[in-house]
C-alpha cells in the first residue's frame, strides 16, 4: 500500500500538510492562499479537486486561512473539533462553512485513510494532532505543540513517518530581540517544541518503522536549518537510528515528496524467517 507525504508549507506565514493513498487525497491545515495550495499541489502532480478532506488542528490563521476558498470553490469537506469550530466561528467569513465534526481521540475515516485526532498542548481551544493510516502504513502529524506528552508519545510510536515541529533552538530564543513575554510563550509548555525537545523526542519513539521524518514550523528569527538537522540527527544517532531520513519543511516552497515503497518491516522480517524455514 502506498502513502504519499509533501510539506506544502510550514512556519508562521502558513502550514499545509499534503497526504494521500493511491485513492484519497487529504490535506492537515490549510494555511495557505487557495491559489497558492493549488500551484503548489500542482507542483507534485496533483490536481486540487482530488482532495478529499481538509483536517484542521487549531483555528490559528497560520493553519486555516484558505479553507473558505477552497471549500467554497472546489467543495473540499472540512473536518474540526467542536473547539476549533467554535473559534473560528467568531470569524463571519468562516461561520456558514458546513464542518464535518470529529471528536478529538475518536479515528475517523476519509476515504481507505483513517484520521485519528488527538490532543497535544498548544495555546488554542482544543488542538490536536494527526495519525494518518492506510492498512498498516501510517504517518503522525504535530506541527504546533509545547511539550510531548504520553498521549502524544503513544500515538506517534509506530508511525512510519513523522511530520513534527522543530520551532526554535533555545540560545537563539534566548538570545532573540523579541518581548521576554512572546519568548517565554514561545518556550512554555502551550508554546512550540525546540530543536533539542523535538530530537529527544524522536529519538524515544524511533521504532524500526520509523523512515522518514520532517521537521516542520522552523522560526526564521530563532532557528536555523543546520541546528535542527544537526540536533536530531545527533539524538536519532544515540540510540541507534541514523538511518531514518530527516528533510526541512519551508514556508515559501515545498519540501520533497515522500513515498511509503509497501514494504512492512514487520512483514519482511517475518517472511524471510518463515523462508528460512523452509
């Protein structure tokens, strides 16, 4: 089974997440233009009307600025929490969308894709992250979070690829010209996950699966490409998994596209011990 991942655009001008089976096409945030999603998708072959869902994690503009255009126009559905809803209803242009409710920690399904929204700390009303599955593929999602916690650990574990914040290092932050309020919310546990938090974390829950991981929502003001890839790659080093690989994800261009090649590890293995046998 093939599952298909490109980093649209992530940072805080905008955030969009592509995902797709050989069947159902989905995108997690639409922070982007309308037009600007639509050349972007083209850039990678895909047409705008084979996508089958928008999933929105929170109601910050960064994650929800083209959903309106995109559904109206091309009656893209749009799935949120009751949270989420609510937030954004304050907003007149978003008020008459017709949303698709799910329920954060309950899966869902678009298409042969299975959504399972959970929750994870961030300064909005209920955010949350994806895990995105076909079969036995999966890909996590956590763009904006302030700190791991188990539920985020849990649900991450077995991912065969993984998008995940890297927003800052934390002597830029320190070092930054910015209000000590905005740093310290920034840094606080509803805030965004630094270079070294994120690295730690991927390197807890790097299981064999694992494959694949972007790092996403860099500050252009805090963070540098070369800290974040040279951080995680050091921490997936520690205990042993040099070998996923790790991209950057860009605010102004797409990241490189990502294809599951069908092979389970899981189901490898236990074939050639079965062929061993024989």
């Amino acid at each position: 089974m093939s599952l298909r991942v490109c980093v649209l655009a992530s940072g805080s001008s905008g955030n969009c997440t592509y995902v797709a089976s050989r069947t159902t096409a989905l995108l997690i945030d639409a922070g982007l233009s309308a037009r600007e999603t639509t050349r972007r998708l083209a850039e990678i072959d895909v047409d705008v009307s084979s996508v089958g869902g928008i999933c929105i994690s929170h109601e910050h503009n960064d994650h929800i600025q083209g959903i309106r255009v995109l559904h109206n126009k091309h009656a893209i559905p749009v799935y949120a929490n009751t949270g989420t809803i609510e937030g954004l209803r304050r907003d007149p242009k978003l008020a008459g969308l017709p949303w698709q409710v799910f329920s954060t920690g309950y899966s869902f399904q678009v298409g042969n894709l299975t959504v399972e929204p959970f929750s994870v700390p961030h300064d909005a009303y209920d955010p949350v992250g994806f895990v995105i599955s076909c079969d036995h593929v999966c890909v996590g999602i956590v763009t904006d979070i302030g700190m791991v916690t188990n539920v985020v650990r849990e649900r991450l574990r077995n991912c065969h690829a993984v998008v995940l914040e890297a927003n800052h290092d934390e002597n830029m932050l320190k070092d930054a010209p910015r209000p000590w309020y905005l740093k310290q919310r920034i840094s606080g546990r509803q805030g965004h996950l630094s270079n070294r938090h994120a690295a730690e974390f991927l390197a807890e829950i790097a299981s064999p699966l694992l494959e694949k991981v972007f790092l996403a929502h860099l500050s252009n003001q805090c963070n540098t490409g070369e800290l974040a890839l040279s951080e995680t790659h050091a921490g997936l080093a520690r205990t042993g998994r040099s070998g996923v690989s790790v991209s950057l994800t860009f605010p102004d261009h797409i990241s490189e596209l990502w294809e599951y090649d069908g092979i389970d590890p899981q189901l490898e293995t236990t074939t050639v011990s079965e062929r061993a046998k024989s």
